[in-house]
C-alpha cells in the first residue's frame, strides 16, 4: 500500500505570507511529482524531481519552488502567498516509468 | 500535441445502472493509458491501465480498452455502488517523457 504523506491537510493563510508544504514517501521512489488541482479538478503539473538534488519546472508555470535533499522529502514552498495560489495541491511518487503514481491526500490552501 | 478529453460531468446514475464515462486522445505513438479515481477528500488512486492497443484494463468490476483506431478508452461499469462515487480522470504517458497528462476529470453521483 502507498504511504505518501502530505501536511497540513487545510492551510488558511494571509496574503504575503510564506509557507511549505510538505510531502513525504517512505517507498524509497526516485520520482516525485506536485500537482496543482483547480476548483474545476483540473490537475496540471508545477514541479517535479527524479532524485536527490534534481527538481525541473512542470507544464503549468507557477510561483513556487521545490526542493530534493532527501530521496523521501519533497516539500513546495511559496515565498510569498496570494489568493491566485489558493488550490489544492497534491504530491505523487512512482518508483519505474511503467509503475503507477502513488498520490498523497493532498493540502487545500485558501490565500486571504 | 498530447491531450486528453474526458466527458463533462457530473454523472448522475442510480444504483446498479450502467456506467460510461468517455474518454478520446491525442498522441503521438503508442502513450499508455490510465483510469484514476479520486474520493471525496483523498489524493487519486489507479484504478486501470492499458498499455497497448486492443489491451483491456479491469479492476473493481470496471472495464476500459485501448481502442487504437478511434483513440478512445472508454470507462465502463455494468452496475454501479453508491460507493463508487467520485471524480474519475483518464490519462495518458507520453511517449517521449514518463509525465501523466490528465483529462478534467468526470464527477460520477451515484444514489441509492
């Protein structure tokens, strides 16, 4: 069973403010991935890391950034929170090209 | 390019009815297929894959096959549970790169 983890579950946050998202894998996969969820369900890539040290840019360009020091943690950070940002946003892992993603339960964030 | 277009929901139906949700693509190649689920307030789980034409994926009593000739991977259920209730999204894998591309996903109501 996949054990992928996300914290906070629901972040309520001011504008300006800086917060991290955190997602967690304790699978040992190489390749973890963000998504960001739109209100609609649309869900569009923003980051995404094959290893330690590697993070490239998704399809959809977003303010946020990543960061890969540990093969199990693969927190998203915005430096500076505003109500376009609020979505939901969700982490996956997968450990071969031909295995499936394994999603987190996502973090809802509502910027005020 | 490669995208993926899904039926607009929701999706209404009463129990044990018959379910479809479409699913059509653009490609280049031979992408593989996905069908995940998503319950209300968790990540998405894989539900079925396919990963060559004339391939069908089955899970849970659902059934989809990769129809190469009309690029379609339709969903399908003979007699749906009130717990089947969700948001459903078809995917494909590019060829070129190991990224899930989405559909909008498809919201199926189910009553009892």
């Amino acid at each position: 069973e996949a054990d992928i983890y996300q914290t906070p579950r629901y972040l309520v946050i001011g504008t300006g403010k800086k917060i991290t998202l955190e997602c967690s894998q304790t699978m040992g996969h190489d390749k973890m991935y963000w998504y960001q969820q739109d209100p609609g369900m649309e869900l569009h890539l923003i980051h995404y890391s094959y290893g330690v040290n590697s993070t490239e840019k998704g399809d959809l360009s977003s303010e946020s950034t990543v960061s890969r020091i540990r093969t199990e943690h693969f927190p998203l950070t915005l430096e500076s929170a505003r109500p376009s940002h609020t979505s939901q946003y969700l982490c996956a892992s997968r450990d071969r090209e031909d295995s499936p993603l394994h999603f987190g339960n996502g973090t809802r964030l509502t910027v005020t | 390019g490669n995208s993926v277009t899904q039926m607009e929901g929701p999706v209404t139906l009463s129990e044990e009815a018959f379910l479809t949700i479409n699913c059509t693509y653009t490609a280049t190649g031979y992408p593989s297929l996905f069908w995940y689920v998503q319950y209300p307030g968790e990540g998405l789980q894989l539900l079925l894959k396919a990963t060559k034409a004339d391939d069908k994926g089955s899970n849970k009593g659902f059934e989809a096959t990769y129809r190469k000739e009309t690029t379609s991977f339709h969903l399908e259920k003979g007699s749906v549970q009130v717990s089947d209730s969700a948001v459903y999204f078809c995917a494909l894998r590019r060829v070129d790169t190991d990224k899930l591309i989405f559909g909008t996903g498809t919201r199926l109501q189910v009553f009892p």
